[in-house]
C-alpha cells in the first residue's frame, strides 16, 4: 500500500514538476531576449509559455496517460485485496 502512494506522489510530482521547469527555462531566455532586446511586449512571453506548454503536453502526453491508467489499475487491484481480506 506505501508503494502505491509513492508511486502516485511521484507521478504527480514528474507531471507536474516537468513543465513547470520547461515553462521557468523558457521564460528566462525570453527574458533575456527580451531585455537584449529592448523589447518589453508581454504577449511575447506568454505566447511562448503556452507554445511550451503544448509542446510538453504533446510530447509527454501519452506517458502521463500511460501511467496514470497503470496506476489507476494497481488501485483497483489494491482495493480488491482489501475486500478479500474481510472476516
């Protein structure tokens, strides 16, 4: 039972944590381009955190979903153990 909730700890913090570091890296260099730049248009950078974002999102999509489903079926089968388990 303590593997399944690490597992899901994990996994949530890979899925999340992954972009949001994607999403922080792409936002300094577009800072810096932007103050090399001189260019101080805001739809600039949140144009690239959304283009980034999809990206992510399209590249690691499919594992995500993979191992949530695989996670979500471990479940399941932890919760059948349990009700066999009974008196």
């Amino acid at each position: 039972m303590q593997s399944l909730i690490l597992d899901s700890v994990i996994l949530v913090t890979l899925a999340a944590g992954i972009p949001m570091v994607g999403i922080a890296f792409t936002s300094g260099v577009v800072a810096l381009l932007q103050a090399v730049t001189q260019i101080q248009e805001q739809s600039v950078s949140h144009l690239v955190k959304v283009l980034t974002l999809l990206t992510l999102a399209l590249v690691g999509g499919d594992w995500v979903g993979n191992e949530v489903a695989a996670l979500f079926e471990r479940s399941l089968r932890a919760i059948e153990m349990i009700g066999r388990r009974g008196p």
